[in-house]
C-alpha cells in the first residue's frame, strides 16, 4: 500500500508533463534563433546554432529539473530516475534491433512523402533557421560544427533525453496509463520546433522505442536506439553534404 501511494504520489498532472515535455525545446529554439539570425544575432548556420542551443539550454534545463526534484523529494538523482531494470541480454537486443528497423524505415521512406506534403506549410520558416534547406557551400564554422554535431547530436544529446524523458518523464505519466509512451513520443517530437514538418515521421519512428523501454522498464534500451539512429543520420547528412 505504501509502494502504491509512492508511486501515485510521483505521478504529474496534464499541464506539469506538457509543461517538462515543451519547456526544453522552446529554450533551445529560442537560443538556436539568436546564434543563427543574420540580423540580431551571432549569424552562424543554423545547425551549430542548434547545437549550441541544446548545449546552452536543454542540457541544463534537463538536469535542473532532475536537481529540483531530487532536492525536493530529498532523494539522489539516480532514485528520481525510474525504468532502471536489467533486461536479459538476448531480450535487449530484439528490443533494441526491432524498434531500429522501425525507425530506419519510417525515415527513409515516410519522411521524404511526409516532407512534400505539408513542408511548404512552413515557409514561414526563415531560410537561415531551415534545416531541409541548408546549404553546405554557405556553411560557417564547418569544421567544429561537424565535430560538435557528432559529439553533441549522437551521444550527449539522445543520453540526455532518453534519461529526462524516459527516465524520468515517462514514468510520472502513469495518468495516461497504457497510452502514456505514445503520449510522452507525441510531446517529444513536438518540442523539435525547429523541425516541425518532421512531426509524424518522428512519432511513427519513435513510438515502438519508447513502448520498449516502457515494457522492460530500462531507458537505457531508449539511449542505444536513440544513440544509433542520430549516429546514422549525422554520417548520412555529411555524407550527402559533402558529395554536394
């Protein structure tokens, strides 16, 4: 009964899980905006720009709150952090591979189709703050922004994220019940504001993940498959940018 009561007691209203979910990347859009504006800001490409906004702002956003809760609850970090189980080896690696086909399937075939569709929604968008339209011949900063790319985009940051929104989010969001893994991916792919024609193909790749590490109770299955796919996708777009 105690357990019972812990456990409900960690659970988040509706309006603190969107509150948490959004926070994030609004502070790094926001950030990324004034390092990327040609007129009132630094000028660089829209990529480090990011980057330095994931550093600058949700990485720090991220683990404050972690502080604030532990502070509050009068626990160490570690013991806010929820879905900390051991997974049998065998069973990690059917949890981490099929999620992976998903997820290498929804983008290389849903997000060209879903990129058509409604991307001209967003024209809206400055040319300087496109990351579909960058241009590796305008690049500033190429060289560092490739090294923290990689550093920043395929290892700290999906580590981040899968510890703040599985870790910790996912398991406050028991008020959703068997909904609340599609709910925490459909809030996580809204905070890219930066990319928001990315939308379905990102919840479509995702989700399957997220129900993973909900099911076995360990986010570390979420930080390798996360790890992975930004790790693939950083080597695809140099690729592609370099053979431009």
């Amino acid at each position: 009964m105690k357990e019972q009561k812990s456990m409900l007691s960690t659970n988040l209203s509706i309006p603190k899980i969107l509150i948490l979910g959004l926070t994030p990347g609004i502070i790094m859009t926001l950030l990324g905006i004034i390092f990327a504006c040609p007129l009132i800001g630094f000028n660089f490409n829209v990529l480090l720009s990011i980057m330095l906004g994931f550093i600058l702002g949700k990485i720090p956003f991220c683990l404050g709150v972690l502080v604030f809760t532990a502070r509050k609850e009068n626990k160490k970090i570690k013991e806010v952090l929820s879905y900390n189980n051991k997974t049998p080896i065998k069973k990690m690696i059917i949890s981490i591979i099929i999620p992976l086909v998903i997820a290498f399937a929804a983008f290389v075939f849903i997000l060209p189709l879903e990129s058509k569709v409604w991307g001209n929604l967003f024209n809206f968008f400055p040319d300087w703050f496109r990351l579909d339209k960058i241009n590796i011949t305008e690049f500033n900063y190429l060289k560092i922004t490739l090294i923290i790319t990689i550093i920043v985009n395929g290892f700290i940051g999906p580590i981040v994220e899968e510890i703040y929104f599985r870790g910790y989010l996912l398991a406050r969001m028991e008020i959703f019940g068997k909904f609340a893994p599609l709910v925490n991916m459909v809030i996580f792919s809204l905070y890219h504001f930066f990319t928001p024609w990315q939308n379905i193909t990102r919840i479509i790749a995702g989700t399957p993940w997220v129900y993973s590490v909900w099911i076995n109770k360990n986010h570390k299955i979420g930080a390798f498959v996360h790890c992975i796919l930004n790790i693939c996708g950083d080597i695809s777009l140099w690729i592609l940018l370099f053979s431009l």
